[in-house]
C-alpha cells in the first residue's frame, strides 16, 4: 500500500526544457553497458587479449560508482514522458540484439573460445544490469504492452515468475517475514540466495493458484493452463530449448549461462534493498528500503537506486523518483554494493549493521522504543 507524502517535493528552478534534457542526458548512461556488449558481439572474433579488454568497462563501473558524488537534487516537475518511455524502448531492443548476437556467435565461431567467457559476463551482466532492470521499470507501469515487454525480458533469463511475485508479493510484504525477497538481519547472502530463489518461485505459484480460485490446485489440475507463473516457464524454456534445437549445445548453455548471472545480480540487489529492516506499520514509508545517494548509480540503472521512493509509490516513473534523506543509506552505489556482497560479505554487513544502529532501525528499534518509553 503506498504512503501518503508528507511533504512537498522540492522542485528545481530550472526550465522545464532545459531540465528534460538534463535529465535524459544524464540517463542516457544507462546504454554504456548494453553499447559495450553489443560492440564486443559485432566485432567477434577477438584475440584473447582482445577480447579481455572489452571487460575493463565493467571494472571501471565498480570504481566510478564507489567514487561517485552523491545526487540529492530532486526531480523536475513535468518532466516529459515520451523520451524517457523512449529510452526504454531502446533497452529492451538493446538487449534482444545482443542476446541474438552471442547464440550466433558460438554457433558461428564455436565454444571453447575465450570470447565465449567474456560474452558469458558482459551479456550476464548487462541482462542484470540492463534486462532485469529495465523489466523492473516496465511490469509497473499500467500499459499491457509496457507489462508485456517486462515479461519478456524476464523470461530471457528464465526467471518471469518474478513479474508475479514482485508485484503482488515482495511489494504488499516488504521487511515481514513472511517475504522471501527480505533479507533478515545478519543472514549471509549465500544463505539468502538458496532461501530467496525457491521461495520466490513457490510463492509466485501460490498467488496465481490464489488468483484461479483454489490455492490447493494441483499441477496436474486443467485450470493450471491459465497460471500466468506456468505460461512463463514454457515462454523462458521453450526460447531456450528452440536455441538449442536450432543453434546447437554451445548457444544454450551460453544462454542459460548469461541467466543464471543475470539472477545472481538481480537477487544481491534484491538482498541490500531490505536487509535487516523490518516493517511494524501496515503502511510501506521510506524507512522501510534502503537507499544510495551516488550519482553513477541513479543515471545509469535508471533510477533503482531511489528504491524508498519505488516501494512507497510503486507506479512512480523512474525519471521522477525521489531523494529521501529519512531512509536508510547504503555504503556505496549498486555497482560497488554488489561486489561487496559477493566478494566481501562479513564487511557489509558490518557497514549495514552500524547504519541501522544509527539510524535505530531494524532490530534496534526495539531498543530505541524502550529507551524513549524509559
């Protein structure tokens, strides 16, 4: 349920015009990644030495991010629609090219090739990074075609159950217990990974077993044809397994290959996007995500980062998401939180435990209700 806004946004002086430009300029970060993907697929093959530069970009994203400036400046009123929907247009076709272009690329070139590595993580990271993200955006928008573009992008990394879940699950239950996308305060994120992956599914198939009228369906029931988390699993492998009828064993475990990373990414997003916090009020408030203040990481992931503002008002536009100073502040940007939840997980948690102390959030808001009661 959304939150009722307790103020007024504060509002730039600047033309609305001159604003607009600003402000998709700015967004426009968001095509380095697919752009470097997609110049890597159309120039293969590469030496091996060729072909490792291509991953500097995403080296320098996780150092740029960890040195951005902080964007406190909140949006401008008005802010055109068109180009902004625009953009992700050009996402979604973005990452449908380039996902053409490495099953063509190991069914032309073979393999056993280090491009085949390098085209396993850009593509894996861009599906996370730009697929996953853009379908984020997409399946709230009100548009069927907007939900259905959502859908499939999710379905390329075999994980469309997500549209069901994230939006009738995650969002009514974010920081309870009973949400698998929550993560729990001290959970490791290898722990959260093998809690959250089949929980998720399992609920998603509740909710749609929910929406046909019988929770307790079985799977052999007839009424399950119409479970939209059923339609997705034969979207997601029937694309896979025609690639691998028609482009052979290399491309499908290439394209599984870039899925499988691509959900590693969405779902160590998904862990620091509400670690450790807990929801006691029936209404969603911005104390309830966490949020980044970096510049990099707003422009180029079009407007996650703002994640307090998404969950209390869900059907707000990426280019119109707020800068929230009551929420919870993340360490660093997405690119630099990512890797230090992969890579060195005991130090964020050490990093998000002392923001909730002092925030007292989480499992020291107990402690500040006592000491207030006191």
């Amino acid at each position: 349920m959304a939150a009722a806004d307790p103020r007024p946004a504060f509002r730039l002086p600047s033309p609305p015009a001159r604003e607009a430009r600003r402000a998709l300029g700015l967004h426009l970060l968001c095509l380095v990644l697919p752009l470097t993907t997609l110049a890597f697929l159309s120039t293969t093959p590469h030496p091996w030495w060729g072909a490792l530069l291509f991953l500097l970009p995403l080296i320098g994203s996780v150092v740029v991010d960890n040195l951005s400036p902080r964007e406190l400046r909140q949006p401008a009123a008005a802010l055109p629609v068109g180009p902004f929907d625009g953009l992700l247009y050009l996402l979604v076709g973005l990452q449908v090219v380039n996902l053409a272009l490495a099953v063509r690329m190991v069914a032309t070139n073979g393999f056993f090739r280090v491009d085949t590595l390098v085209a396993w993580l850009l593509v894996g990271v861009n599906s996370g990074y730009s697929g996953i993200v853009v379908a984020h955006e997409l399946i709230h928008r009100r548009e069927r075609h907007m939900q259905l573009l959502g859908r499939l992008l999710m379905a390329s990394v075999l994980y469309e159950h997500f549209y069901t879940e994230h939006l009738r699950g995650h969002h009514a239950r974010v920081g309870t217990a009973s949400d698998p996308a929550t993560a729990r305060f001290g959970e490791t994120f290898h722990a959260f990974y093998r809690r959250t992956v089949p929980g998720q599914f399992r609920s998603a198939f509740r909710l749609e077993k929910k929406r046909l009228g019988d929770e307790e369906m079985s799977v052999f029931d007839r009424r399950i044809i119409r479970n939209r988390v059923f339609h997705g699993l034969v979207v997601a492998w029937g694309i896979a397994l025609a690639l691998a009828a028609s482009f052979g064993l290399g491309a499908f475990v290439l394209y599984v290959g870039q899925a499988l990373v691509a959900v590693r990414l969405l779902e160590a997003v998904n862990y620091f996007e509400h670690w450790g916090l807990v929801r006691t009020a029936k209404r969603i408030s911005p104390v309830d995500s966490w949020d980044t203040d970096s510049w990099f990481t707003l422009y180029t992931l079009v407007g996650l980062s703002r994640h307090a503002d998404h969950h209390a008002f869900a059907m707000r536009p990426f280019q119109e998401l707020r800068h929230w100073e009551e929420s919870p502040k993340l360490p660093t940007g997405y690119f630099g939180m990512v890797d230090m939840v992969l890579f060195r997980n005991r130090r964020f948690r050490e990093l998000m435990t002392e923001e909730l102390r002092k925030r007292k959030l989480g499992p020291f808001a107990s402690e500040a209700s006592a000491a207030t009661a006191a």
